[in-house]
C-alpha cells in the first residue's frame, strides 16, 4: 500500500509528541492561571471529602500520640517510692521553668545551700506555708521579696548564681518537690526559721531543729 510522504511525517510527529519531555519555559507563554484570576483549572480541582472520611482521618491513631510537651512531663514524673535524694536527681536542672520557681529556688539556694537535701526541703516548705497562710504574699515571688524578710534580697532582685553549679540544680529539683508537694514538710506548717548561731528571742512556737537551722510558728 502506497503511503504519501506527507502522512508518513505526521505519524513521526505524533510518535514524538507522546514522549515525555522536559518542559521548556517560554516567557511569552500563557500562565495557567489569568492574572486576577481566582478560578482553578478543572484538572486540579479541590475533590470534596465524605464526612465520615474526614472524621477517620481526624481520628486515626496518629491524631492522637502525645505532643513533646507532654512527653517532657511525662520525663519529669518521680517514681512512686523514690527516696528524697532519688527524686532531686532526677529533677535538678539549670532551669526552674518559672518565674515562681525561680523565686523559691533561689531561697532555698542562699538560705540552704550548705545543708542537706532534707535541710533545704524545709527552707522550701516554709515559703510554700508562707504563701498558702494567708498571713504573708500568696505567691513565692511575694513571699521571697517581701521586705525585710530575707537578708539575701536587694531591692527587687538576688545576687547571681552559678546556674551550672551542684548547689543550684540541687535548689531547682528541692523547688519542684516542694511545689508539687511531693514530700511532707519536715516541720510541719512552720513559717519562720533562723540559723542557730543567733538568738533572735522570738515569742512563737518551736517547730524543730533541723541542720543549722531552728523553726517556728
């Protein structure tokens, strides 16, 4: 069967055109969207999804896996039954995570720092009964500035503290457990204390003696 020249290079042409090619960017070309245009080529049209598929979706089991926020709480929770020194390994750190906390640790870092873990849970106790009597600030922050109250303060602010150093994580992890009453005060509801060395004259109730230091309320 005789085939013109002619047809013989259209069926060429057609061959070609069905290759996949890269495609070349022509700056005189026509943009697939008019400028001003909102509408959307029908090839690419937004398919409208059933309402029960969308509520599978939103329910699937990767909806639900706890966030890193909560995954980081759930890395700060002590054991059930871990001893005092236990859990302020576990808890001490550069970082309070609060301005409350930060007030509270930094109490217990001047007023305790040179005592034992139970001696520095007590100084802890007494801001937190501080704060909850009604009788002073409600707030650590509160009670930690109030004025004349505590000889480490300077007007609004404390001293610098080492934040690497061993005394300041231990004071962070004694502020969470305190905070968290995560352990009974070891002098019960006392809300003054002063170091041994002095003999203030108070007209209150002794609570106990505890390390360096004697309590009251």
């Amino acid at each position: 069967m005789f085939v013109s020249l002619r047809t013989t290079f259209l069926v060429i042409a057609a061959l070609t055109a069905s290759s996949v090619a890269p495609a070349k960017v022509n700056p005189a070309a026509e943009p697939l969207i008019a400028e001003g245009s909102n509408a959307i080529p029908a090839a690419v049209a937004a398919i409208p999804i059933p309402a029960e598929v969308a509520s599978d979706l939103l329910n699937a089991p990767e909806a639900n896996l706890p966030t890193a926020s909560a995954n980081a709480e759930a890395d700060d929770d002590v054991a059930p039954g871990a001893s005092l020194s236990e859990a302020v390994a576990q808890l001490a750190s550069t970082e309070a995570g609060s301005r409350e906390l930060e007030c509270l640790a930094g109490a217990i870092y001047f007023e305790s720092k040179s005592e034992s873990l139970q001696g520095q849970l007590a100084v802890g106790h007494v801001i937190a009964n501080r704060a909850a009597s009604g009788r002073f600030p409600s707030s650590y922050c509160g009670v930690v500035y109030q004025r004349s109250q505590f000889s480490f303060v300077r007007g609004k602010s404390m001293p610098p503290i080492p934040r690497a150093s061993r005394d300041w994580k231990e004071a962070v992890a004694i502020a969470k457990i305190v905070d968290r009453e995560l352990r009974p005060s070891p002098v019960g509801k006392a809300l003054f204390f002063h170091a041994r060395r002095v003999s203030p004259g108070w007209r209150l109730t002794r609570v106990a003696t505890l390390g360096n230091h004697v309590f009251y309320r």
